[in-house]
C-alpha cells in the first residue's frame, strides 16, 4: 500500500480544484494541500477542532492553520482516504 503525502505548493494559484491549503508546523510557515474529501474524515476533524481551540477563527497566515507538528500532519494525512 502507498502512503499518499499532502504536497506543498507555494502559490495559491497552483492549488487544484478539489484540494484546499493549511498552514502547519511549529512557525505556520509550511503549507499543505489537501483534498477536501479529508474534511469529513474523524481525525481531520479533530486537527481542526484544535485548529479552532487555538485560533478561533482568527488564523494568523490568512488560512487553516492546523497546530500540531510537520511530522505528525503528515502520519495523520498518510492514513487518510481520498
């Protein structure tokens, strides 16, 4: 089975229908797209009912931004349906 990583893109443009961005990481500077078929996923949910504990929503870059580490975003991601 292959483990599917959330790719980083740089510009807004470049984020295909279909997928949204986070911020995520210790300093909120790395940015994840993702499908937003993760929105309905259990564990999702749970980073962005953090998100909301933490932010309100009030997200400092301007998007979602998910409080928890690069690695650990990535491990959850990982074991998410598309």
């Amino acid at each position: 089975m292959a483990i599917r990583m959330p790719r980083i893109i740089k510009k807004s443009s470049d984020i295909p229908k279909g997928h949204f961005a986070v911020y995520v990481g210790e300093e909120q500077k790395k940015r994840f797209v993702i499908p937003i078929s993760f929105l309905s996923e259990p564990l999702f949910q749970d980073l962005l009912n953090q998100a909301e504990e933490e932010f309100g929503f009030d997200h400092p870059m301007g998007g979602v931004t998910i409080p928890c580490t690069e690695d650990l975003f990535v491990n959850l991601t990982s074991r998410l349906r598309k």
